[in-house]
C-alpha cells in the first residue's frame, strides 16, 4: 500500500493537526531507511533531534495522536459504569478488552485508571479473595459524559435511572429537548410535513 493510501485509510477519526503529523511522522520514518544521520534528517524537517527521536519508532496512528485523546475515549462511559459498579481495575480492563479492543491488556488497565482518577472514582486492582469484583466502598459519584446524554437522547442509549433523576432535575433544558426529539420522531414516523412544518415554526 502506497504512503498516500495509508494515511487516507486511517485519518477518519484524526483531528486536522493529529493528520498533519501522521503524514509527518510518515515521512520521517521512510527517511530513516535510507538515511541513518539524524542530524541531516532534522535538518531536512526543521526540527530538533528530541521531536525526531520521537517519531522514528513505532506505530504513526499512535505516534500522531494528542496526549488528550486515545483510541479507547470511546469506551469511557462503558468504564465509567463498571467502576462504578464496583469491578476492579483488571476486571473493568477485560471488559473493554472483550469488546474486541487490539490494544494490549496492560495499556487498557492504565486507561482505566486515567479514567477512574480523572473523574475522581475509587478503584482496587485486583478481585478480592472471596471471589467476585472488589466493590468499593469509596467511589464518591456516578459520572456520564456529554457523549452518553447524546446517546440516550438520539440514539436510545442505556442511562441509569439515577444519573436520569439527577441529570433531569439539576439541568432544566433536558426535559424540554428529550420531548422535542420525542415528538420529531413520532412526526418522522407518520412522514407528515404539514406536522413537520409546526414543529419546525414553533
């Protein structure tokens, strides 16, 4: 597969700036084939020998990403909620891992407890000697993202009676939008555009 086909097979979930450096990092490492003097390959690129060193190993779709996102941001609310169910780091990591995640299970583990401390939640490394997940008894809140409201609302998503009574009550334009996408859909349903037209002048 050319350089080219490549990075168009990949880039789809990449921001602007993460594409920019995968085709970067690209041409860096085919460089480096042929040329073994750094200095001559920062030279070429305008950039120090710490940036280079940087990217001449490994995988470009890792090597191009930010420090503020990962491939596994897309499984947050699913961690979030075994957490705080009480399943240990290792368990949780399983569970994302059985999702069909490629990543190797110690770099899930370590998202897993990015995720737990970012979002303040206690969580035990390993299950308990009575068998079962270590629950624990000091996971301060249930947290959901932006992300996991969206999906409820549009895509009907799983929400937990809780986070739906505490959301709801606290944030007084949920109820008003999850009504709207209500009543859209029973006019998508019914295909009436006389109805249509109502709803989109009110």
């Amino acid at each position: 597969m050319s350089l080219a086909k490549k990075i168009v097979s990949i880039v789809d979930n990449l921001t602007d700036a993460e594409k920019k450096r995968l085709k970067l990092i690209y041409q860096i490492q085919k460089m480096a084939k042929v040329c073994k003097n750094k200095s001559e390959i920062c030279r070429k690129f305008n950039l120090n020998k710490a940036t280079i060193k940087k990217y001449l190993y490994g995988d470009p779709e890792v090597l191009c990403r930010s420090n503020k996102r990962s491939f596994l941001d897309q499984y947050k609310d699913f961690i979030i909620k075994c957490i705080s169910d009480g399943m240990t780091q290792t368990d949780t990591a399983k569970r994302v891992k059985d999702l069909g995640v490629s990543c190797g299970l110690g770099n899930i583990r370590l998202y897993v407890f990015s995720v737990a401390k970012q979002y303040q939640l206690e969580v035990t490394k390993y299950v308990s000697s009575n068998g079962g997940y270590a629950a624990s008894e000091k996971v301060r809140a249930e947290y959901i993202t932006r992300k996991g409201i969206f999906n409820y609302l549009w895509m009907n998503g799983e929400l937990t009676p809780s986070h739906h009574e505490f959301l709801w009550n606290k944030y007084n334009p949920l109820p008003e939008l999850e009504k709207c996408i209500l009543e859209f859909r029973e006019i998508f349903t019914v295909k009436n555009m006389s109805l249509l037209y109502l709803f989109i002048e009110r």
